[in-house]
C-alpha cells in the first residue's frame, strides 16, 4: 500500500532552501574531525618520505633517530611486512603496481614514504624524521608521459610503463577515411596540468585498537562504510572488526575515496604498537605525497560534413599514471561519455595510463571530465574554423529529447538526456546577440571580450556494475517522543546529506525539519554505501529515503487508523499531526502515536509489530544522466595576459532539487575548482622528478577574488528514480574547464587560435597567443620534451604463428585487463582441427563458447556476456609455448589485454 | 629548547600553563586547551582556517607562537555566539546564505568576518562590502566558490547600514 | 609541519636583543611579526638554535619625524603603518604599497621591518625602500651603521645584515610636497608576491621633473633600481617623456627569472607595459590636476 494523499497545503520541505542540520556545529568550532579525536595514551606518527624520485635503498640508518626524546618506534617496511597487506583499487581490484605501505627496498617517486616514527608528539616525531638517514642508489626517473614511453620500466617487474591500456590502434583504420573524405576536419591538443586535490582538511587518520580482533579508525574519508570494508579486506580482517567513524570531514573530492597507503600504515601500526595512534597529513605532504590527479595529453580530430554535422572522431589520449596510482587507469569513462550527447555516427580511440616517478594518480571531482573539455574546445574551435555560430553547430548536432531514443556510436543507449534542451534554456536567459554587440563595440576599443558555452551530460548516481558503488540504505524510526530518527549510509565532507535526506522525510512523513536527527559518518550506522562518489548520494539516498519516509508514514495512518477505527484511506500526517478526515476530533499527535505503539502493544492492529520504524534499501537504475549548457563571458587583457570572468551562468537539470541552496552550492564549488584548473592551479615538476608546488604560495587556489558570482538556471526534469532526483556534485568541474576556455578563445579569436591548450592558461600563455610568440617559454620547453617523446612506442614483434607443438588444450590461467580493474579467469580449450571449444571459469561463473578458430597458434572466440550490459566478448589469443597473450575487443569497452599462461 | 610559563585569556577564560618555545598559538590552542574550533590547514599562513582574534585582531595562529600570546586576550569560533547560544551576526548570515560546506575553513571566515564587521561598524554598505570582500581574500574555501560567502558579505553589509 | 626546537628569548631593549645576538654566534633569528619567518620555521627551513622576539622592546616600534625624513621602527605593525597620518603625509608611496602587502590578517601581525630586512625580492617594501632612497638603521653589540636601502640588499632573502646585527629603524627621507606616487603590479591573486611590479615617486618643478626615484620587485635576485629611468626622467619636461622609450629603458636594468608562474621573458612584456602605463597615467593625473 502507498497512501499518496498529501492535504492542501502541507508544508513542503522538498525544493526548499533549508538552512543546514550540519551548520550549527560547523560554525560554533564544535564539528569533530579526525585531528579533533584524542585518546588517552596516544601517539603521533609523521612518515620519512624520499627526496630521490627512484632509485635502490642502499640502506636506512635509524639509530639516531630512534634516540631522540619521545620516540616509542619506528616502522619500516621490514616491520609492516608482519601484517599482510593488499593494496585495492576503489573497484576492490589488487593493485596492479608492487605498491607496499612503505617502501619495499625501492623508491618510485619524490614523497615515497620509506619509515614511520612514532613519537609523543608530532613535533618530536618530526624531530626524528629529520635524523634517519636514507640512501639511495639514485637512477635517472622518468618524469614525464614521453619518459615513459621510451624509459627503462618504472617497476622493474613489468615489461614496459603501460599501466594501463584500452582501445584500438587498429580502429583508426576504419576512421582515418572518414576524416579524409570529409568536408572539415579539426584538430586538437590538450595537455592538462597535474592537480593537487588540496581539501582543505588533509588526510588523516587515528586508529586505536579495542582488543584483540577489533579497531576503531577515525579517518577523513568519503564513506566510512567503504574505509570499513576496504580496510578489512587489505588486511585479511573480518568485516566487523574494523569500525570507522568520520563525523566531519574537511572535503575529499575523491582523493578520499578508498585508504591509501598512509592511512593503511597507521592502522598496521597501530596493530603492531598495541597503542592508539594518529597521523595528520600537513600541507606539505597533501600537496607533494597525497595522490594527485589529472595530467593528461589527449589529441582529437573530428570529421564535420558540408553543414557542420559530426562523421568521426579519432582520440589519442594518455594519462600520467604515477608510479603508484590508486588503480591503474586508461580513463575509459573518457571515451563512453565523450559523445553519447551528439550525434556521431563512428568514433574510435587508443587511450593508455602511463607509469613515472612521480605522485600517484587518483580520483578528483569528475575523473572522466577531459571528454568534456576535450570534445567543447574542439567544437567551438570547428565552428571557427567553418564559420558556423557555436550555439547553433551544437543545434545541429546535440541530441535533443525528440531524437531519444538514441544509442551513442559506442553503443550506450540514450533515452534520458536534456543536453540540448539545457542550451535552450540558457540561451532564453541571456542576451546572446546583445552581447555579440557588445563585444563588437568593445573591440573598437580595443578590449578584448569573448563569451563561451559548454554542453554536456554525466553518468550519475550508477549502482550496480561496479562492485562498490552500490545501492543505499536507510533506517528510519519514530521515537517515543515523536520525533524521528534517520540512520544512513550517506557521508558528507560538505554535501550536507543530513540536511537533504532530512528535507525529504520531513516532506514525506509529515513531520518538522527540525524534529528529525540523521546519523551517519559512521560504519557502526546504517549499511554499506560507498558515500560520495560519482554524484550519487542525492540520487540513490533520496531515493532509499523517499521510500522508507513513505513507509513509515504507510504504518503511522495504519495505526492511526486502527486506534479512530477509520479506513487507512481517511489519514493524513501533516506538521507532526494525524488527522482523520472529517473527524477533526480524532487528530492525534505523532507523539501519542508514538507512545502507543512503543507502550501500548494491546491498542495495535492485530499482528503489528510495535514501535514505529521502517527500513529500506534502494536499488536505483543502474544509472542516471544528469545534463547541463553553460555560459561564461570574460575580458582578457591583452597588456597583461589576465582573464577577469564577467558572468556565468548555469542551466543544470539535476531533476529534482531537494534544497537549490545545496546544489547551487555543488555547482558552484565545481566551478571554482574548473576556474582553478583553467586560470591558476599547477603541479609542475622538474626534470629530476621534484614537485615544485608544495605550498599553498605555489599551488594557487583560487580566492574570492577570481570566481565570479554564477547564475543559475535549473531544468527539473525528474529521473526514472524513486523521488526523482539527478546527480550534481561533479558536473560543475566537468563543464566548468570547457566554458571558461572557450570564452578566452573567443576573446583571442582575432588573434589567432589556441592551437595547442596547455593548461593552465596563465596570464604569460594568454599572451603567447595574442602576440603569436613563445611569451612564457611553454613552445620551448614542451618542444625539449617532444623530442625525447619522438622514439618508437614499443610495438610487439609481430611473431609469424607456428603451429603450436604442445598443442592449446587444457586449462589456462588467463588475467583479462577491464577497465574495472584485472579480472582473473581460467580458460578451457579443446581443438578439434581448426574448430576451438571451450569455456572460461570466473568466481562469478562459467560461461561455455564453440564455434571458435585456431590457425598457426592463434585462437578467435566469441562469446556474450548480459553484465554491465549485453556486448559480445572477441577475443583474439596468441600461443607461444606455455604462455598466452592478445587481446579482448569488448564493444563499447574498447579493447583489454589478456595474458595467461598453461596451468 | 626553553619553555615559558604564560598566561592568557581565551573566550573569557584564564589559562596559565606552560608552553614550549616551539609550539604555534594555534597548536597551543588546540592541543593544550582543547579549543579545536581553530583549524591548521596549512600551517604556513596562506590558507587562512586559523584566524584567531587577538587583544581584537585577525591574525593566523598558525604564523604566531604560543609563547607570544602571553598577555593576549584571545577569541576563538568557539567565542564568538552569544552565551545563550544566539550565533554571532557573521555566523548567521553565513548559515543563512549556505556560506559553508565542509566547515573546515569555516572558523578564520567567521573569526575575520566579526573583525571586520565590527572595525566597520556603521559604514555604508559599498564600503562595508568591500572591506569584507578584500579581507576575504585572505582565506581559501575549497567548496562553496565563495558564493555563499559572498552572499553573507552581502547580507552584513545590508545589516549595518 | 611543527619547527625543530629552539630557544625563546624576548628581549625589552636593543641593548639586550643585540647581546643574545652576538653570545649566539650566528644560532639567532630575530622574529618580529614572524609573517614570513614562521612558515620557513614551520617548514623547517629555517633552524635556529634562539629566537630573538623583538615585540617587546618598545624604541623599535611606531613612526616618527627626523632631520629630513620620517622614520619607521621595524617592529611597527603594517596594519597601523596603513592607518599612520605621518606616514600618509609624507610618504604616500610607502601607504600605496604597503596596503598591496599580503593580506588584512597578515598585516595586523606583520611589521614593517620584517618585510624590509627578509629581502623578499617580489616584495613591494624592500622595493619602496630603495626607491624612496631609504636608509637603513643597523646595531649590533660592537657597532651602529646605516646603510642605503640601495645596497641593503645582495639576492634572494640575502641581505648585507650580519648575524648579529639588528635593524633598528628605516628612515626614509622626504620628497617635495605634492610629490606622485608611481605603482603598478600584476599578481595573480590578490595578495600574492607579484609577478612583477614597480613603485617610486616623482617630483615635479614647472613642468619638469627634478627627482625620480623607482624600483622594481619581481624583476630580478633583489629590488632593482631603475636606474636608467630615473636618468631619463630627471630633468625631462612631461611634454618631452616617452613613456614607452623610459619604460624599455626602466626593463634593461632587471634581471627577471622564469619559474612556473611566469618567464623573464613575460616579466620584461609586461613590466615594460605597465610602467609606461603607470608613467602616463600618473603624470595625466597631474596635468589634469
């Protein structure tokens, strides 16, 4: 039963901008985060990091160190070793890398942590730091994604520095005739800066052990149900035996998705001591030895016809990997999303994560965002370049709701998107030919304005192809006393999900907003979630809210009604009051119902359980598009190279709104981190692998003075979720680069294009195009790159296939590259001749094929698999004795590596 | 390294203690007296989390040493609402305005916010504004864009004239 | 992030700082509003084995008029520099710079002797003090000597000063009344060091200019002085001065570098730019006056 009926007038909660549950605490200096946690008897850890970029450890000389007041140990991999550790990716994946806690006889990068001193304090850990002596037989590291190409293997262990790789070279022999043969082609270059997440709050993260088998952790994460289970599950504990509690977090972005390799060793420490422990990431370290995210060179040509309609796109993209990133990455989600909101009929792609030594790759707000950036930039350079308005090549080719349904050219159906009718939207806001004027006139007077626009569409709220990102779950009671109480999943580090989730179930029971508490930020409360992460939380939780408030509300009139002896029908809940209609007499607080169905169990329906809760788990489409258009107008100056931002405005369908103020809020804090990308941030390092930003004098993030104040504009068009809600808490930093650059584009158009974006574009790059010279020496310094970039990529020698002697049948232990992490299998094959049959083995099932071929030493199957989604399996395998290689074309998933050998 | 006896005043309340030399004030505040409404982000004066009032001044507590802070009258986030629990004007209007997110930079905002309010007392509103607004700069949110923040500006400004 | 240990002493006369300074044999630092010295201390890039905290000695703080100039003790806070009527009298450059000094919180800590002894060379108040033909005060246990700003400095947070010496006092002369002000920076934020940036003062008789004083910051390993500039202006009519030809002329006495936030090369674009812009526009403001 779902009683929809909602009296005239009820107070409406949903779409409101509700003042935050989470601000009381937060303004009055009386939040709890983790550096805020202290436990009788605890220590401090600070880590010894290495100076050298790579290179063999010599040898680590403690005994000064160890000396030193307030020293009670010192850990290095040696000593971490007695726990055994492995490191996860944030799909639950093994590391591909031979990433340990602390550094196992090497060093890969600058910030590599090598020891941990424990101490009474953090000064005197700091003091000991300072005394341990490393040395390291220094090699020369590779820096840069063209070191990596050619350098000796970061990890000695592998063949070459791909860490990752997906796609298909060969696919570009199906494109190139189409860019051939078609009326324009544009091109494009991106090289994308290193980023340093930089919350505000570090990572940290204090452990303290309650017994033999259990441990509390205090940690600055994004779930704490999802610190929870990957740490039990890297350290081989039972899920229950870790506890992680994180009541206030100072932002996380993504860096603060899984644990990492700090924040695992001060829970092996604390292990190991027996004694609670803390370690506080300071600036230092959150800028140079926190993973870092982005650096990215990524090329694209398109094909256009006559009029300015999309034929083909060819993308080379590369990704600095770092030498341990949390989860080796070729960034697929680049090329899945980069054109389902156009229509494009062919697109094919290489796309490679690339090992150096230098800072880990992780995730920050939108990892996928160069697909927009990449794909707008070029776009607006098309329309340039053919002399088509921007606004209306988009026209021609974004697909609106009437071309829906509509699947994308790799395959992903499209049948929910606003895109292009976000852009109509923004355009009915400003005044675009007013502005063309303006600009015009300004021109005359030799200022230099441009005005920008960026469509896109993200994939938001996804749940279930992906072992953690999950559905939510909700426990929802009325307490005696009438009021309620929300136990979630969710975890904010600034999302204000209990402020949210609060908003709803005041609207769909009936009750106050502020009679409601909601607990979560810890693993003890509610079920596992995996937080915030890929703008789910609003989307999926809401959801599972929505649904557990209707519920609870169900069996309140159920109640009410039994106790009046009127239909259920008849009941409504509205500020905390149960009316029955047509008898006012009848109303009854929530209280008093409350207290009778805690205390009073006789006065219930037959068969009702007492108490008044209700609990739900919502499984939400696996995913839901979120669209938006933006607009941004700036003024360059072309004697100084600076960019002042006008205006900028956002038409978002984020579907519902719970609170506007709260997902203005995430839009706007997206677009700061998108003007901090184009204008400001920057995480340079230099050629013997140092980072040279490492404080906030050099990282520039942005201040009051460079965002401007945004407008917005917001669609509503409810998702197919339960409440219908969109996701909203990347799509700022997504669509925010591409806006901002195409309106200094536009403003330097008279002068000449930006041909290669080297980002950022600071105030010296700007003039490199107004005065077409090399002003800021980029041209120079990236040219002295480029040529140690012009050597071979290693190709595998093309082996003329014998026919194999040992013959292929039998089992095969085989490890399929997905872009979800390796997945590792084992294969069956019986030839029959030249026919092949056989099955692959997975812990998720077996899965028979025939009908495959063998000629020389090389096998061709195919087989369909239903999950994440219906795409037939080709694989193409080479034997060579006892060993297997080649590849797996997995449709819109491009191509994977399989290696295997005989068992 | 020296340690010094000092003595000093925070929200109201007599401390007298010893310190060492080393030790910042805003170290001091948080972990010898449990005021951790003050939060180091950055620990060498760009970020702005650990503006504290001194004798009625914004200053980093992170770029001062608990030992010169002997004498001082000190105010922290945890001193700015009223006793009664009524939030302080800039805390208000930065709850009204959705100024915050993840809060951390949220105690030298308001601690700022109150000085320069209070300095300006009275002043029209394009002034008031602009003194706010240019204070501000000396302060990194990661989250809001400064949107709220600004709005809250807005909304003081408003207030005083 | 926390400093190495050190010592703490808090002198109340120069007489006392300036002995710790010498029985510490080089080990000493002199912290005033510490804006600077306590991120490099917190770092740990600077180790000192005592900390010479000149907040309590009272001769070195607040502004006063001497024989031909003003004079500013090193331990005045910036923040009542700004706020000083003497000083906004006398020296309206100094004002004009120092309110782009750091940020409102900074500069209620920060003092005036700070920025000029640390020897910031993107920093706008060791630039005023060459400009403005400063001289600094300097004492030390054995010795009292007073060096031009002008040759005060030798690189990069490199000063003449020796360890045991302590600044005193900056004594800036005066300028003829109705004297103008010459700024100009380009930051990237507001607050940060700039990417380059000048500042002086120009004095004008009939139609002319008798005195020039400019300086540059972010130009080079120390403040530089615009020498050739100066010599082109003193003495020309302003119907007579080509801005842009004073300005190349004002760029070939820098010596800029490259790092990530711009090149030299940028440094001389754009210096050149802005002060030839900050030459016409602060002579048309006099014109038109």
């Amino acid at each position: 039963m779902n009683v929809q009926a909602k009296s005239v007038g009820a107070v409406r909660y949903v779409g409101t901008r509700q003042p935050r549950k989470e601000d009381a605490r937060l303004l009055t200096g009386r939040g709890q985060f983790t550096d805020d946690v202290r436990m009788p008897g605890m220590l401090h850890i600070a880590f010894v990091r290495s100076a050298v970029a790579r290179g063999r450890i010599v040898s680590i000389d403690l005994d000064a160190a160890r000396e030193m007041p307030g020293v009670q140990a010192i850990y290095t991999q040696a000593d971490l070793a007695a726990v055994p550790v492995q490191m996860l990716s944030f799909f639950f994946t093994n590391i591909e890398s031979p990433v340990t806690l602390l550094a196992d006889g090497r060093v890969a990068c600058v910030g590599d942590p090598i020891a941990m001193v424990i101490a009474e304090s953090r000064a005197q850990a700091e003091d000991a730091v300072s005394l341990v002596e490393v040395v390291v037989e220094e090699e020369t590291p590779l820096v840069t994604i063209a070191d990596a190409k050619t350098g000796a293997p970061v990890h000695p262990d592998r063949d070459d520095n791909i860490a990752a790789e997906m796609g298909d070279e060969d696919a570009l022999e199906a494109i190139q005739p189409l860019l051939d043969g078609a009326a324009h082609v544009v091109s494009t270059r991106i090289r994308h800066q290193r980023i340093a997440p930089s919350p505000m709050e570090g990572r940290a993260c204090a452990a303290s052990p309650d017994g033999a088998e259990e441990m509390t952790v205090w940690m600055g994460c994004q779930s704490p149900h999802l610190a929870a289970r990957y740490l039990a599950q890297a350290l081989g504990m039972p899920t229950g035996a870790i506890r992680v509690v994180a009541r206030d977090v100072g932002g996380g972005f993504g860096l603060k998705n899984i644990p990492w390799r700090e924040e695992v060793a001060v829970v092996v420490a604390a292990k190991l001591l027996r004694r609670p422990v803390k370690w506080i990431e300071d600036r230092f370290e959150s800028l140079t030895a926190s993973s870092h995210a982005r650096e990215q060179d990524v090329s694209l040509s398109l094909a256009l016809d006559e009029g300015g309609r999309f034929q083909a796109a060819w993308c080379d993209y590369a990704c600095n990997n770092g030498a341990w990133p949390m989860g080796e990455d070729a960034n697929i989600a680049v090329h899945m999303f980069m054109w389902p909101a156009y229509k494009l009929p062919a697109y094919g792609f290489i796309t490679r994560g690339w090992y150096t030594n230098t800072m880990g790759l992780g995730g920050y707000r939108g990892p996928w965002a160069m697909e927009s950036l990449v794909r707008e930039t070029l776009l607006e350079k098309a329309a340039r370049k053919i002399g088509i308005d921007p606004v209306e090549l988009r026209r021609r080719n974004l697909v609106y709701l009437t071309d829906q349904p509509h699947t994308s050219s790799m395959g992903i159906p499209v049948e929910d998107i606003t895109p292009g009718e976000c852009l109509e939207k923004l355009m009915a806001n400003i005044d675009y030919a007013g502005f063309r004027r303006e600009q015009a006139e300004a021109r005359k007077e030799g200022r230099d304005l441009g005005i920008g626009f960026a469509t896109y569409i993200e994939p938001t709220g996804s749940a279930g192809s992906m072992a953690p990102m999950t559905g939510e779950t909700v426990q929802l009671r009325i307490e005696p006393t009438g009021k309620v109480v929300a136990m979630l999943s969710t975890h904010s580090q600034g999302h204000g999900t209990a402020t949210t989730m609060a908003q709803v179930i005041a609207e769909q029971l009936g009750v106050a907003y502020e009679d409601i508490a909601v607990y979560e930020g810890d693993s003890a409360i509610g079920a596992f979630s995996p937080g915030a992460a890929g703008s789910r939380q609003g989307v999926i939780a809401g959801g599972a809210t929505w649904r557990a408030a209707e519920m609870l509300a169900d069996k309140v009139k159920v109640v009410a009604a039994h106790l009046s002896n009127a239909s259920v029908e008849t009941v409504t809940i509205e500020g905390g009051m149960v009316h029955i209609a047509g008898a006012p007499e009848m109303s009854r607080s929530i209280r008093e119902i409350a207290e009778i169905a805690y205390g009073e169990p006789g006065r219930l329906p037959e068969g009702a359980a007492t108490g008044l809760e209700a609990q739900y788990r919502y499984q939400p489409p696996p995913m839901t598009m979120t669209s938006a258009a933006h607009c941004c107008m700036v003024e360059v100056s072309a004697e100084t190279g600076f960019v002042k931002i006008l205006r900028w405005i956002s038409a978002e369908d984020c579907g519902t709104v719970i609170n506007p103020g709260v997902v203005e809020g995430q839009i706007a804090g997206g677009l700061a981190q998108a003007i901090g990308q184009v204008l400001l941030e920057d995480m340079p390092y230099d050629a013997r692998g140092n980072p040279l930003a490492a404080t906030f004098k050099d990282y520039l993030m942005p201040s009051i003075s460079d965002v401007p104040d945004f407008e917005y504009l917001h669609a509503n068009t409810p998702s197919q979720t339960i409440g219908g809600m969109r996701g909203v808490g990347e799509g700022g930093a997504i669509v925010g680069p591409p806006t901002l650059v195409n309106a200094i584009a536009d403003a330097l158009a008279p002068f000449g294009e930006i041909d290669e974006l080297v980002l950022p574009l600071t105030p010296a790059r700007v003039l490199d195009v107004i005065e077409q010279r090399d002003v800021s020496g980029t041209r120079a310094h990236l040219d002295g790159a480029d040529v140690a970039a012009v050597v071979e990529e290693t190709n595998p020698a093309e082996v003329v296939a014998p026919v194999m002697a040992a013959g292929i049948d039998g089992d095969w232990n085989m490890v399929l590259k997905t872009p979800m992490g390796p997945q590792e299998m084992v294969a069956h094959f019986d030839a029959d001749g030249a026919v092949v049959s056989g099955y692959l083995q997975a812990p998720e099932g077996r899965q028979d094929f025939s009908g495959g071929t063998l000629s020389g030493s090389q096998v061709k199957f195919e087989m369909k698999v239903e999950k994440p989604m219906k795409i037939t399996l080709k694989y193409d395998l080479q034997f060579d004795g006892d060993t297997v290689s080649g590849k797996c074309k997995m449709g819109m998933f491009g191509s994977a590596t399989v290696t295997g050998e005989r068992v | 390294m020296s340690e010094h006896a000092i003595e000093l005043t925070v929200n109201g309340h007599c401390h007298a203690t010893r310190v060492e030399a080393r030790t910042s004030l805003g170290e001091f505040l948080r972990d010898g007296l449990g005021y951790t409404g003050t939060h180091l982000a950055c620990e060498h004066g760009v970020c702005g989390a650990c503006t504290v009032m001194i004798d009625g001044r914004a200053m980093r507590s992170c770029l001062m040493l608990a030992v010169q802070a002997d004498g001082a009258e000190v105010t922290t986030v945890e001193g700015l609402a009223e006793a009664d629990g009524t939030l302080h004007p800039v805390q208000q209007a930065l709850k009204d305005n959705f100024g915050l997110q993840c809060g951390f930079c949220t105690p030298g905002v308001a601690i700022t916010m109150a000085c320069v309010t209070r300095d300006n007392a009275g002043v029209e509103a394009p002034r008031m504004e602009d003194a706010l607004t240019t204070a501000m700069s000396g302060h990194i949110c990661r989250c809001t864009g400064y949107q709220g923040i600004r709005r809250a500006i807005r909304q003081l400004a408003g207030a005083s004239t | 992030m926390k400093p190495a240990p050190f010592d703490y002493v808090r002198p109340a006369s120069v007489g006392e700082a300036c002995r710790v300074l010498a029985e510490s044999g080089g080990g000493a630092t002199v912290i005033a509003g510490g804006q600077t010295l306590m991120p490099l201390l917190n770092l740990r890039m600077s180790q000192p084995f005592v900390l010479v905290d000149i907040n309590g000695i009272p001769e070195l703080k607040g502004v006063s008029r001497v024989e031909g100039g003003t004079r500013v003790g090193p331990a005045t806070r910036q923040a009542d520099a700004l706020e000083d009527e003497t000083l906004a009298r006398h020296l309206p450059a100094f004002i004009t710079a120092l309110g782009h000094v750091g940020h409102y919180q900074t500069r209620n800590r920060g003092t005036i002797g700070g920025s000029v002894a640390l020897g910031e060379p993107a920093a706008e108040m060791p630039a005023t003090a060459v400009s403005l033909g400063a001289t600094i005060e300097i004492t030390s246990s054995a010795r009292t000597r007073s060096v031009p700003a002008d040759e005060f400095y030798v690189g990069p947070y490199m000063t003449v000063l020796e360890p045991d010496e302590l600044v005193t006092g900056i004594v800036y002369p005066d300028w003829p009344d109705g004297h103008l002000v010459l700024f100009r920076e380009v930051a990237q934020r507001a607050g940060d060091f700039a990417l380059v940036g000048l500042v002086g003062a120009l004095a004008l008789e009939g139609g002319a200019i008798t005195r020039a004083g400019i300086a540059w910051f972010g130009m080079g390993p120390t403040p530089i002085r615009a020498r050739q500039a100066e010599a082109a202006l003193v003495g020309a009519s302003l119907a007579g001065i080509d801005a842009e030809a004073v300005a190349r002329a004002a760029v070939a006495d820098t010596a800029p570098f490259d790092d990530h936030h711009a090149s030299a090369e940028y440094r001389r674009t754009v210096g050149a730019r802005i002060f030839a812009r900050a030459l016409r526009e602060t002579l048309d403001l006099r014109s038109a006056a």
